[in-house]
C-alpha cells in the first residue's frame, strides 16, 4: 500500500472519529464506530469487553501469547465542546482531541496492510481502550492486563509523538484535599481562619516547590472550589492536586511531601485528604528487546526518535512487570487545550515505523 493510500485511508476514518465526542465514562459511541470498522476489514475476533474496550486479533501466531497493540478512545473534552475539525491553509487538522488520540485509533487497523495476518510467534491484537485519560486511571488497560495472563507485550500508540518513544511510565497520585473551618462573619469573626485562606496557603506552598523542567516529577494543583456569600467567612476549601513521577518510591516520597506542605497550610484547621485515583509506574530498560525493536524500527525508516518519560496505557503493563512502551503515529501540539492541531503528512511513517515494531515484537522469544 503506497503513503498516499495509507494517508487517505487513515483520514477518512479520522475525520469520521473526531466528530464524535468522547469524554470519559462516554466512549460508546466510538467504540461502536470502531468495532464497525475493524469488522468491515475482516480482522478477527472482534469484539467488546466488560469494561468498554474494542479488541481485534490482527494477526495469528503460534505460541499462545499476544501482543497488544492499543489507542484509546476517549479524549479531555466534554460532550458540549464543537467537536468539528477545520483544515488550516498549511495542511494541519485541527480540533479537540485530534492528535490525542483520535489519529492513533482512526490508523490502527491500516496495520493490517503492512503486518503478516499470520505467522510464527505471538499473536498481535487490536485494541482500542477506554478510561485513559483524567480519573479513568487507565481502567481498560488495567482490565486488559487483569484478564490476560497471555500477555507478551503492549506497545500504547499515542496519535502526536511521532519519533518520541517512552520506555518508562510515570505514576501518579490524584487527590482531593478538603480544609473544613469555623466559618463565621467576616467582620464580627474576622479574627478566626478561612477555609479558603488556608487552603490557597497550602497551594502557594505546593506552588513553591514546584520542579523545573529538568526535573523528572511534578505536582500541580488542578481546581479550586469553595467559600460562599461575600461577606461570609469560608467553612469548606477544596482542590485538587496530581503527583507525578516515574518511580514507585519517588511518588510515595512526593506524595508524603505534599501532605505535609498541606498540614502547613492549613494549620490550625481541619483538612482530609481524598484519593481519587492512582496509575502505576515502571520501566523496561533501553537494552530490553522491546526497545530495540523499537529504536530500530525509527532507524530503519530514517525517523529521528528521542527517549522520554510519559504515562499512557502502557503504564498498566508496565505496573504488572509486563514489557511495554510507547511511541506515537503523527506531529501535533497543543494536546489537552483547544488549541490542539495534527499534521497529517508523516503518518505513513509513523505506521511503517509502527508496523515493523509490531513484527518484531511478535516475533521476539
């Protein structure tokens, strides 16, 4: 199949997609779309999961195992955001949700014309996966790798990273911190705490150590709600607050951290913290066969690639001590803002790469 065709192929499934909102919780309509698609292609065995996930065997091994190749269906965005694409006079797509991730799960089944339907080593498996993004903490990957102990590698596609391969997944911690206060009078009271207050001096202290790009972790506060009428002195604070870090220890280390930078700021008060959702972390190593088969696969193509740190669906499996990673199919930016826009010129290449990992991988011991 030439690059024009593949483009083309992958474009009209895109611009069928993005039109299509699905914010967490609400992928269904994608999800039937794409089991639609991998049906007509006459892959196998497709079908969908307890848990929402659309899965299809592009390939027949012999040993048993499988590798799963998956792009999730939801995106950041809520249902009442315009959800159309428009074509800039420079050729980019642009639209919530384009590169992240609905480029990845519109070209997935292109791979049927560049991978052997059969052969020796593991099978290969479509999968487009639900609950990746925000508080979805990678529900379908984790029922992906739960339910299948057959599992000999999951390669996540993310739609705009093209030439950034990620071997290692950072966890996280999502919380939200709760300040309970007297309340009162703002004047006849004023001498008594803020719930308010002492919540933004727990932010303004979580804002403080906040690490610089070179750093390897992060922290950010991501809302803020409470207080009440103008001249009422507030009784309840929250906000929500996201850890980051590639390792198992570190993140526990931040996590303690962050909790004492909020028993500061709140001092005095009463304050709960609330665990709203937690993605395991982990890594395979750059000598690990999934990696080289990853790097050589950009070689081979002559696509520049550098190693970064991300967390996507691989994250599941590498948290199970699974081989996994991450590469991605097209250029883009601005993903998870409305601003966000895709390139589509490179992503016969991004396929190609994909695809000769895809082979590797199968093939692997």
């Amino acid at each position: 199949m030439t690059d024009e065709q593949l483009r083309a192929a992958t474009l009209i499934r895109l611009h069928e997609l993005a039109v299509v909102p699905a914010p967490l919780e609400q992928e269904a309509a994608r999800a039937a779309i794409v089991q639609g698609w991998w049906r007509a292609d006459g892959l196998g065995d497709v079908h969908v999961d307890a848990v929402g996930n659309v899965l299809a065997r592009l390939r027949r091994g012999t040993t048993g195992r499988r590798v799963l190749v998956a792009a999730h269906l939801d995106t950041v965005f809520p249902a009442d955001v315009d959800h159309a694409l428009r074509t800039g006079t420079d050729g980019r797509l642009h639209g919530p949700g384009v590169g992240d991730n609905t480029v990845a799960v519109a070209a997935l089944a292109e791979l049927r014309h560049l991978v052997p339907g059969e052969g020796d080593g593991h099978d290969v498996w479509l999968v487009a996966t639900v609950g990746e993004e925000g508080l979805g903490n990678l529900r379908g990957a984790k029922h992906l790798v739960a339910t299948h102990d057959d599992l000999a590698a999951f390669v996540a596609v993310e739609g705009a990273m093209l030439g950034r391969i990620s071997l290692a997944g950072n966890g996280s911690v999502r919380a939200r911190v709760d300040v309970h206060g007297p309340g009162g009078h703002s004047w006849s009271d004023r001498d008594r705490d803020s719930a308010v207050h002492a919540a933004a001096r727990a932010i303004a202290l979580l804002a403080a150590e906040r690490p610089g790009r070179e750093e390897s972790w992060s922290w950010h506060v991501a809302s803020v709600t409470g207080g009440g009428d103008i001249n009422v002195l507030a009784a309840h604070a929250s906000f929500t607050l996201e850890i980051r870090a590639p390792g198992t220890f570190v993140l526990a280390a931040l996590e303690t951290r962050a909790r004492e930078l909020v028993a500061a700021g709140a001092a005095g008060l009463a304050w709960e913290w609330t665990e709203l959702g937690r993605r395991p972390g982990g890594a395979i190593a750059p000598d690990h066969p999934l990696a080289r088969a990853a790097t050589t696969a950009h070689d081979a193509h002559g696509c520049a690639w550098i190693l970064e740190d991300a967390g996507t669906d691989a994250n599941a499996a590498l948290g199970a001590g699974l081989a996994a990673l991450t590469v991605g199919l097209a250029d883009g930016e601005g993903l998870h803002t409305l601003a966000e826009w895709l390139d589509p010129a490179r992503i016969p290449l991004g396929l190609r790469v994909l695809a000769d990992l895809v082979v590797a991988a199968a093939a692997a011991d």
